[in-house]
C-alpha cells in the first residue's frame, strides 16, 4: 500500500507541463541612407583642381536629393563657393542653387540672406547674372511676403547699372517676375507702405529707361518684364505708349516683336483716350493710333514680326470702321485724310489766284497725288494691310492674316462683306494649309454673307482638288453659305455632281451638302424643278434609276426645298413619290418628312416620325428616373419578384434609347448596369447553391459564364461611356467585385467537388518520398493565392473610391470592410462562405444618373459592303481596303481605336491607324480616313471578310493617375508597386462584310 502511495506521489510530482515557445519580436532595421551633404563634401575635397570639383558637380547634378539633406548639401555648395577662384565652377554651383532650391517640400527662405550675400564679392559677369537667377527661383519659390520682394527688388536695381548685358538682363526679369505691384499692403507691413508706394512709381519707370539702351537684348528684356508686370495685375502707365511706338522702328526683330506686344496691350488699357498726331493738329483715338502702327509692321522685314503683327490686328475689335476699311485698301481712302477747312481753301485760292501762275512748282497737281506729310490720321504703310499680309511670301503670314480677317469680320458684318473677295481668293493659294484654313474661315462669318455669281464660281472651283479635307471642308462651307439667284443654285448643283462622279468617294458628303443647300434656298430651288426632275406637263418621261449616286443627290437637293414650299409637291411626278418612299425609309437621315396630300404611304411615314418625335426630352427623362426608382426598391438580390421587374426595365430602357436619341446614351447605360445585376441575380439562385456540386454541373458553367459577363460588361460600362462621375465609376467597380467574388466562390465549389479522394490504398508517404506533391496540396496553394488576390482588390477599392464610400451603404463593399479583420485570418474555405452569404444578403447599389452621358460609337462609312462585285487581288501581295468611318464621344482615339479584319478562316488582324489618320470637325466628333492593308492565301472562290472597329482599353489608364516628371525629391521607393493592367477591347462599330478573292499568281 505504501509502495502504491509512493508511486502516486511520484506520479502527481512528476507532471510534465509544456510551455509554449513565445517567439521573439522581430527586430525592426532602420535604412539609413548615407547623407547626401557629407559625400559631396568628400567629393569636393578630394578634388585638386578646378576640373575635378566641375566634374564631381556634374555627377552630383544627376542624383536626385531629398528634402530633407537640401539644406545641407546647399549650405556645402556656399562653403565651396566661397573658397573656389574658378568661375565656371562657380558658375556651375550658382546653377545648382537655383535647381536645388525647386525641390519638392523644400522651402528656401534659410537660404535667402546666403544667396544675396553671395553678390557682394562676385566679379564674374557670367556668375553674376547666374546668381540674379537664382534669386528669381528663390523669390518665386516664396510665398508673398512684401519684404522679400521688395528687398529682391533693391538688388535688381542696385545691379542694373552693370556693364554686362547678362546682368542687366536678368535684373529686368527679376524687376518683372517680383516687381512690387500697386496693391494693398497688409497690416504687418504697415513701415515701409511709403518706401513701397515710391517702388510702385518707380519700378514702371526705371523699366522704360532701358527701352532705350544700347543693346537690343536689354531692350528685349525691359519690353518684356513690362509686360509680365502687366500679367501679374499692375496697370501700365499710358507714357509708356510713346516709347513703345518709337520700338516699332528698332533695327532688332525681337525688340519690334515685344514692342507689337507692348502697343497692343496699351491700347487695350486706354482704348479711348486721346493721342496727337506728329507733325499736325489732329488728335485721335489711342486704339485707332495703335491700329495704324500695327498694321504698318504687316510689312515688316521680318516674317516672325509680320505674323505676330496679323495675329495682333485679330484681337483689336474696337477700332472705328475707317481704319478697319482702310487694310483692305492700298490706296489712302479720303475720310482719313487730313482736311482742311473753308477758311483754309479760301485763303489759298486768294494767294494763288484763280489759274496757276506757274510760279509755284506743281500747285495745281491732281488731288490724288498725295505727299507722305499731308496724311495725318495713318501712316501709308498701314494701308492694305490685310492685303499685304494675305499677298506675303511666307504661308505662316498668309495664315494669320486669313484668321485676322476672321475675328474681325465675325463682329463686323460690314467689314465681312468688304472682305469677301479677299477671302474667295485665297481659295487658290498654292500651299494646302491656306487653302483650308480659308475654307473654314468662310464658314465661320457665313452668317454675315450672300455669295454672288462669279464668287461662287470661284469657290466651287476648288472641289476638282485631290485633297479630300479640302473638298468636304468645302462642302461644310456650302450647307452654311446662302446664294442670291437661281443660276447660283443651279451652277453649285452641276459642280457637286462633277465632284461625285470624279470622286465617289465624297458620296456622303456631298449628298449632305445639298441636304442643306436645299433647306436654306427652298424659292430658288422651286424653278428649277421640272428641269431637275425631267418632267413634261404633257409627254411621260422615263423613270430615272434609283442606283445612281447623282440621282440620289438630285432628290435630297428637292425634297428638302419641298419642306419648307409646299407648292413643290405638285410639280412632282408619280415615281418621284415612290422614291421619295425609299428614300424616306433607307436615307432618313437626310430626306425630311413631307405633308403629301393624298398619299397615304407618305402618310404613314409621317404619322410614325411623328409619333416619335411627340414624346419630349423632359417626359423620357421622368420616365427614366422613374424606372430607376422602381429597381431602387429591390432590398437584396434575393428579393421575389425583383427578377421580372429588372427584365421589364432593360426592355423598357432599351426600347427609350431607340425612341430618343439625346438620351440613348444613359438609357443604354443604366440598361447594361441592370443587365449585370440581372445576370447576378440568376447566377445566386437557391437551386444552384443548396444542391452538390456534380449534381449541378451544368447550373455551375452557367453561373461562371454569368460572372465572366458582368466582368466584360463593367469594362463596358467604365470605358465605352464618357461623361461619367466618380460615383458611377465606384459603382461600376462594386459590381465587378460583386462578379469577382462570385467567381472565387464557384472555383472553390468546382475544386471542392472534383478533389475528393478516391478510395485506393495508395501510400502518401511513399508519394512524398518521390518529390511528386498530392492532388490536396495543389488544392490548399490555389484558394489561398486567389483568396489574397481578392482581398488586395478590396483594399484597392477602399483606397482608390474613399470618398465615396458613404454612398455604398448596405452594400457588398461595406459589408466586406467590415469584416476585413476577420477575412484577413481566417482560411480560405472559410473565407469562401462569408462571401457567399455577404454576396447573397448583400443590397443592390443605387445608380445616381450623370447630367451628360453619352456612349461611343463608330459608323463605317465606306466600304458600304453592298457591292457583290469582290476586290481580286494576287496572292502574296496586298489590296488596300479604304476606310471611312465617323466617331462619336470617343476619347482620345489617337491611342484607343483599332481596326480588326476577321477572315473566313477564323483569322483576325488588328491594325492600329497613324494618328495622321484622324481628324476632328467638330466637338466630341472624329473622322477616321485610313487604309487597311489585306493579304492572305489563295481562294477557291470568293468569301467575306468582316471589317470592324475595336476600342482598346487599359484599366491602369483610369485607376493609376499619370506619373508626373521626377523632381529633385521624387523617387519610387515610397510607391506601391503598380497593379497588373487588365488590357482589352470593345467592338463599337456594326461589322461591315466585303467580298473579296485572292487568286494564285500567274507562273
């Protein structure tokens, strides 16, 4: 018993207990990075000569310095500045100042006493003017303070009287750049307000001295620190007007350059005040002086100066109708010469005599034959201005001159009919670029015009050019441009139908010119029509054929004058309203609807456009903020019911953007958001998820192809529609989460059901000892890589739309936020679950419809794909396909619109057009022109190919904002590293199938 007791004891004594092993804390590491002041400070010392000290600053100057070592490695710049006897070395380390002093959170006002000691004891010119420089960083860099610009500005002028111009330079810039403007000190400034004011009065002053100095580059520069005082708000002083005059005659080009500047921006200031005339009595307006010498330098040596001359002459819209007329002619029009009056004719008759006594050389000469001193009111190279600038040799001074004559015409009718002819003529300029920017000028001031007969005649000229932008740039002038007669309308007619038959490729184009033709001259049109049409009031005449383009173009030029005449219709005869049915059906676009009266076909077109066009915006918008407030009702995806109401919504949404083409955009838009939450919907049935999984094999696939759908759909949603906010962009990407977690959950169903092991005695440890790892293994590492994977792109969510998530209540996301903690712990089968039942309980996100949506579209113009007649070509060479195509709110197409060709057998070429390629006539609208080069094997016999345009897309174009250029400061270290770019593209253009036929080559 004893021995037993003992035993227990031992037993109970004897207890192992094990403790567990508490691991370490990690030992955190500071980086430290070696400081930037005290390596160049080695650097510095161990060089022993000049050059070596240059090239250590150079290496230096490469490496980005952070903000915190600037002010160290500056204040060892100044220490070797002062030691250094080499100027390009000092030259050099004036210049790093300067840089070092734009770093990125670094503010240099430690530096400024240092940085204007450095000017006391220099002697280099060059290192001067560099040190006057960096004083303008520095000054820049500073937030107002009244006294560091006052003080910046004592320095500028106690250097001003350098003999370098260098220097002289650069305190004109810095009396420009911090100059003292006339404002309102603050109440800590309240000493130095009197000396201040004196700066004020002073500093336009000392300015205008160097107007006069004796090189051209510090006159340059005076002129333009003057105007940058102008920029930042101080008003220049009228005495400044005269001075600037006596530079338009300066033997510098750049000088005559500022002083164009200079005159304009004075007679913006003091448009009326009164100037007098040298040499005379007279006095006029400062804006109609400014005109006239301005006008003068369109005759300038220099071409650069004769551009900035015409340019300038643009913007002065103030001036009195007779200097305006006056550029359109060389000779000197009478109301702007000097007259004399009564008294003054008189007396001269009286002194002279009736007759000439000959006495007096040439006093009876004609009135016209005037001398340069009898013009007081302009000077005689100011006349004709306009007509030298458009005469000049250089294109650059032809063009400016062209869209002078534009801005000032558009506020003057009067002057737009005066300078009509000059315009006209210009259509036969030689260079490409001036024909078209006349063309469009024309367009532009069309409202004010009426062409005559022989103006037309020269315009329409152009149409036989070989520049397609040319011609339909003409054809846009002509849908604006209004005719005076009948014989007008009947030459642009035959014109236009030359033009297609020698370019068929301008079909669109043209019949859309007579589209408008047509509506804006309805009487002119109305005579011609028997002859148009071919029609007899007695004699049958035969049916014209409706496949010809000229045809075609004849009807669009009558049915639209008939719009607005209803006395047209009569002269009509019976297969013209046959076509007219046709025409109404297949080009609706450019046959209006008419009022027929007894044609009950017609009427019916009528009826249903109509119909279609009762229906106001404001209603369909109502309607469509209704049908979203009837989705919002929707409490979770389970919700009964909620399918059937979301598939009479999209039908609803889908059938408004048909009826109504102003909100096509945003009810296609909410249309496919709802098309995602629908497919979502089906995808989270009862019958999928309390059902096995090889029971459900077929359900499984149609709910994985449901997710990859929502996916592609979202990416629609982001970037096939513009005008959209961020909200709607966070929505967007809920949903794609939404579709993400839904996919992670299928995977995981799917693995989860094919990975039960199968009943076989198979020794695991004999498989390991192999090296081959168990069918689990696999299983564990994949759930677990997408499981992370997914929970980065919440955290990126929360990252990238913060703001918005307030507006996501009761949402996937938020629900999701909420359990992070716990989603980041736990294992993936367990994550599994929560997303299954958060995604189940989950409520659907309110869309907020953006004021302006609109969705990109793309319409291939040619090929037209109606041709049954296919394109040969030889094997092993290529065929050169023409594309035309019209793009719609398409954002920067240069880089995002790609065209495919898919062939019969299934291959695909994506061709990325020139940037050349694309123009722009007008707001949110592009032209594609291009050529899409074809080859491929020998055929048997004809096939189709389908042409289509693809917009590609990147989503680290919309999520990552663009890396601005690397500062002084700016690295990557402190940058997440960039997510991978989910690349693809959207078709968002109807294919177009052309026939086409590779044939063998000949041997």
């Amino acid at each position: 018993m004893a021995a037993h007791l003992k035993k227990r004891v031992y037993e109970e004594f004897s207890k192992v207990v094990q403790i567990p092993h508490e691991e370490a804390p990690a030992k955190k590491l500071r980086l430290s990075k070696p400081s930037k002041s005290a390596a160049l400070h080695i650097d510095l010392c161990k060089a022993t000569n000049s050059t070596d000290a240059l090239q250590y600053l150079l290496q230096f100057a490469r490496k980005p310095v952070e903000a915190e070592s600037v002010e160290g490695v500056i204040r060892i710049l100044l220490e070797h500045y002062y030691k250094e006897n080499d100027n390009s070395v000092r030259l050099k380390i004036a210049s790093l100042l300067g840089l070092l002093s734009k770093t990125r959170g670094f503010s240099p006002d430690c530096i400024f006493d240092d940085a204007i000691n450095t000017l006391s004891n220099e002697n280099s010119h060059q290192v001067l003017a560099q040190l006057l420089d960096t004083l303008l960083v520095i000054g820049t860099q500073l937030p107002e303070s009244p006294a560091v610009r006052l003080r910046l500005t004592e320095v500028a002028y106690k250097h001003l009287s350098d003999t370098h111009f260098g220097v002289r330079n650069k305190c004109l810039q810095l009396l420009g750049g911090l100059g003292v403007v006339d404002a309102p000190l603050g109440k800590d400034s309240e000493g130095p307000s009197s000396s201040s004011a004196g700066a004020v009065r002073e500093v336009q002053t000392i300015i205008s001295d160097y107007f006069s100095d004796q090189d051209p580059r510090v006159r340059t520069a005076a002129l333009k620190a003057m105007l940058q005082l102008h920029e930042r708000g101080m008003k220049i002083h009228q005495i400044i007007y005269e001075q600037a005059c006596r530079l338009l005659s300066d033997d510098y080009e750049q000088v005559r350059s500022a002083a164009v500047q200079m005159v304009w921006v004075l007679s913006q200031l003091y448009p009326e005040s009164i100037v007098p005339i040298p040499s005379s009595n007279e006095e006029i307006r400062l804006v109609d002086d400014a005109f006239g010498k301005i006008s003068h330098m369109v005759s300038d040596g220099s071409w650069m100066v004769r551009v900035q001359a015409a340019k300038t002459l643009g913007s002065m819209l103030q001036v009195s109708p007779h200097f305006l007329e006056q550029t359109l002619d060389k000779k000197l029009m009478s109301d702007l010469r000097r007259k004399r009056t009564a008294h003054e004719r008189a007396k001269e008759l009286f002194a002279s005599g009736e007759f000439s006594s000959g006495r007096k050389w040439a006093d009876d000469a004609p009135k016209e034959k005037l001398d340069t001193n009898t013009v007081s009111l302009i000077a005689s190279g100011a006349c004709g201005a306009f007509v030298h600038g458009l005469e000049d040799e250089m294109f650059e001074v032809r063009i400016a001159a062209v869209e002078a004559l534009c801005q000032l015409a558009r506020s003057s009718p009067s002057f737009a009919e005066k300078c009509l002819d000059f315009l006209v003529d210009m259509f036969n300029d030689e260079i490409e670029e001036v024909r078209l920017q006349s063309i469009h000028v024309l367009r532009e001031i069309s409202t004010h015009i009426t062409l005559r007969e022989d103006q037309l005649d020269t315009v329409l000229a152009v149409l036989e050019d070989s520049s397609r932008d040319i011609r339909e740039a003409l054809h846009e002038l002509l849908c604006y441009t209004n005719v005076s007669t009948k014989e007008c309308i009947q030459l642009a007619l035959l014109e236009l139908l030359k033009n297609l038959n020698k370019y068929p490729t301008d079909r669109n184009s043209v019949w859309k010119c007579l589209k408008f033709l047509g509506s804006r001259h309805p009487t002119l049109v109305l005579p011609l029509v028997p002859e148009l049409l071919s029609t007899h009031p007695y004699f049958d005449t035969p049916e014209p054929d409706m496949d010809d383009p000229a045809y075609i173009a004849v009807l669009v030029l009558v049915f639209n004058a008939a719009k607005s005449c209803p006395t047209m219709p009569a002269l009509f005869s019976d297969h013209t309203f046959r076509h007219y049915a046709y025409l109404r059906d297949s080009l609706s676009h450019l046959v209006p609807p008419l009022r027929l009266p007894g044609r009950k076909q017609v009427y019916s077109l009528d009826s249903v456009d109509s119909g279609a066009g009762s229906g106001s915006v404001e209603s369909a918008q109502v309607f469509l903020q209704q049908s979203l407030h009837r989705v919002s009702t929707i409490q979770n995806l389970e919700t009964p019911g909620a399918q059937d109401l979301l598939d009479f919504t999209i039908r609803d949404l889908q059938r408004l953007g048909e009826l109504q083409t102003e909100l096509a955009g945003a009810a296609d838009f909410c249309a496919t958001f709802l098309r995602c939450q629908l497919l979502l919907m089906k995808a989270l049935q009862d019958k999928l998820w309390n059902t096995a999984v090889p029971l459900c094999l077929k359900q499984n696939v149609t709910a994985t192809a449901a997710a990859q759908q929502i996916v592609e759909e979202t990416y629609k949603l982001e970037f096939l529609y513009s005008g959209l906010e961020s909200r709607q962009v966070a929505t967007i990407h809920h949903v794609r989460l939404q579709a993400k977690a839904l996919q992670l959950i299928l995977t995981a169903r799917t693995r989860q059901g094919s990975a039960q092991p199968p009943h076989t005695h198979t020794n695991t440890h004999t498989v390991i000892t192999r090296g081959i790892k168990p069918l689990s293994s696999f299983l564990r590492v994949d759930p677990l890589v997408s499981s992370e994977k997914f929970l980065q792109e919440v955290e990126s969510f929360q990252r990238q739309f913060l703001s918005e998530l307030p507006h996501l209540q009761d949402s996937f996301v938020e629900k999701l936020l909420e359990l992070m903690p716990r989603l980041s712990s736990c294992k993936p089968v367990e994550l599994v679950k929560i997303l299954q039942a958060t995604l189940r309980q989950s409520g659907l996100p309110q869309l907020r419809l953006p004021e302006r949506v609109h969705r990109a579209t793309a319409t291939i113009l040619e090929p037209t794909g109606e041709s049954d007649n296919p394109l040969r070509f030889t094997t092993g060479l290529v065929l050169a396909l023409d594309i035309d195509a019209t793009l719609e709110h398409v954002q920067n197409p240069q880089n995002t619109v790609k065209v495919q060709v898919l062939y019969p057998d299934g291959q695909s070429h994506v061709i990325h057009p020139k940037p050349a390629d694309f123009r722009k006539p007008g707001p949110d609208r592009h032209r594609l022109i291009t050529q899409v080069y074809l080859s491929h094997s020998a055929w048997t016999e004809p096939s189709q190919i389908e042409v289509r345009l693809l917009l590609a897309y990147s989503s680290a174009s919309s999520s990552l904002p663009s890396r601005t250029k690397l500062g002084w400061s700016d690295s990557f270290d402190g940058l997440p590293p960039p997510e991978p770019a989910v690349e693809g593209t959207i078709p968002f253009s109807k294919p177009v199938k052309v026939y086409i036929m590779p044939k063998p080559a000949r041997r």
